[in-house]
C-alpha cells in the first residue's frame, strides 16, 4: 500500500544523511514545477539556537527518501551550492506557484483551489496529486493531471479529472493508478 503525505507537511522536518545519521539542514520550502509536474527540490534552513536560512539547496534529484518524519540524503555533499544549483530551484518562479489556483476543467468546471501537493513517502520526492479545498465545499484530493496550463491563477485539467475527485488520500492512493491507466500515462 502506497503511503502518501502532503507536501507542507514536510517543511521544519529535518534533513539527515544516510551515511552518517547527521542532522545537516531543516527543510525551509518545497519548490515544485507545476508544468513538469515534478518535484524541484527543496530550499533550507540551518539546524540549531542561531538557525536562519542556509545558501545551499536541496535538488530532487539529491534526496534518497522523503520519509514521514525526516528527510534522507546520501550525505552532505548532497546539498548544492545555491548559486550553482539549477536556476528552478535557486530562483523558483514565485508567480507560478500552484497554491490558491483553481482547478478547471476544460469545460469550466471549477473543482476547487489548490492548497497542498501530495506526495509519495519513502520516495524520492513523487507528486503524485493536489489537495483541493473543493468550490462546494469540503476538502478533496485529485490525482496528478496531465494538466493543459497553468498560469499562475488557474490550473485547467481534462475533464476526466472531475470522475476522480477522492476526499481521503486513501480514496487518492487508489484513484492515481486508474486515472492514469484511463489517460494512458505511465
């Protein structure tokens, strides 16, 4: 059974390396792709009494395994240099933040608006779905759509997408594997 988490959930976790069992960072932000629909990595805080943000950065890539309470890395050669690292996640595009977008359909559907990204446990940072406050109201889950745009205000998705509106991750973790089977993804 796939287990899933929602992406702010990990933000203050701590960053340990696998090598050495150290406790090298905190996890400040996560900073995601809305149109990769991936996982860029992850900006960072220092651990400690005088912690404050760190220069280095997390790439995706680097991490070995998001897990329920911390996140895992090889070792701290894992962190990247904020100035070296890929410019996406260096300097994420802040008006293409997902969050508070609302979810469309291609015949104007409004599903609700996006408060949370989920994502896979254990892995090595896999979104895999949205959490949406719904327009009616209530909270409900959507797997990770082929989506047509996103522009910064709304996120607009096939129209299948409204047949897989679950109101549990449970009812998501079953819900991505059909709904990507229907679209023909992998």
């Amino acid at each position: 059974m796939t287990l899933l988490m929602h992406a702010s959930d990990i933000s203050g976790r701590p960053v340990v390396t696998v090598r050495g069992g150290e406790d090298i960072a905190e996890v400040r932000d996560v900073v995601y792709s809305p149109e990769s629909g991936r996982l860029v990595g992850l900006t960072l805080n220092k651990r400690g009494f005088l912690a404050g943000r760190r220069a280095e950065v997390l790439p995706a890539g680097q991490i070995h395994a998001i897990g329920r309470d911390a996140v895992m890395v090889g070792d701290d050669s894992s962190l990247a240099d904020g100035d070296a690292a890929p410019d996406e996640l260096a300097h994420p595009a802040t008006e293409r933040n997902v969050l508070g977008d609302d979810v469309l359909t291609e015949r104007g559907v409004n599903l609700g608006k996006v408060k949370d990204l989920v994502l896979v446990v254990g892995s090595s940072g896999d979104v895999v779905g949205y959490h949406i406050d719904k327009t009616g109201g209530g909270r409900g889950y959507i797997p990770l759509p082929a989506q047509l745009a996103v522009s910064g205000e709304f996120l607009v998705v096939p129209d299948i997408t409204e047949e897989f509106v679950r109101d549990d991750l449970v009812g998501l973790g079953a819900a991505v594997e059909e709904f990507r089977a229907r679209l023909g993804l992998p």
